[in-house]
C-alpha cells in the first residue's frame, strides 16, 4: 500500500464502541478454585469491556470458568458515566483500574470476598 493512502487508513479509524461495565460476580466452589479453606463461594468485583454489558457479563463468565470458577449470579452495576449519574463515588484507583480493563480490551478483578457458613471460620 503506498505511503499516503496508509496515512489516510489509521487516520480515518473509528473510534471504539468498547465500554467499561462494573459486575459483581457470584461464585460457588469447584475442585481448584484457590479459595480459602471452608469458604462457600465468594463475590468478585470485575470490571469487563464489551460492546454491551450483556457481551461483558459473556467475556467474564468465560474467563473465570477458565480459572476453575463456578460463576452462579451476575449483577450489572453499568459503566462508568452510568454509576457517576447515579451518585457512586468511584475513587482514581478504580478509575485506573477501568481505564485498564478498556486499554486491554480485558476483565480485571478488582476484588474478591470469601463466603463462609460460620461467622469466624475464615480466621482459622
């Protein structure tokens, strides 16, 4: 391809459709899972790129079952203009952490909380 019409290929570029959507990932136990000894599952916050949050919540749901997860329940919390509208505050860490989740067309998790039967039988 000549020089000039290569120059005129990246300029003309669309911009990405990708979004950042927040989830929050129920999961149960399964052989390999690296949960602590005695949790029942646990929630993951993620944050997932997708064209729509139903492609993100796809993406996310594939990736933690290649992790050995059992992803049971998915709640969307929408992107990060949706949230700010609704009054979340959203500290610069997590900001940072969507802005990576975009850059790498990816699923970051943010967090992960341990669920256990007993008050306390995570502290053993």
């Amino acid at each position: 391809m000549p020089r000039s019409n290569l120059k005129a290929v990246i300029m003309t570029k669309k911009p990405s459709r990708q979004k950042v959507f927040t989830l929050l990932v129920e999961v149960g136990r399964s052989d390999d899972d690296g949960m602590p000894k005695g949790a029942t599952g646990a929630a993951l916050m993620c944050y997932a790129s997708g064209i729509d949050e139903a492609e993100a919540v796809r993406e996310t749901v594939a990736i933690l079952k290649q992790a050995d997860l059992s992803p049971l329940d998915v709640s969307g919390y929408g992107t990060l203009d949706e949230r700010l509208a609704e009054g979340h505050e959203i500290s610069d860490d997590e900001k940072e952490l969507m802005q990576r989740a975009l850059d790498e067309n990816s699923v970051i998790v943010a967090q992960m909380t341990p669920f256990f039967d007993e008050p306390g039988s995570g502290d053993q």
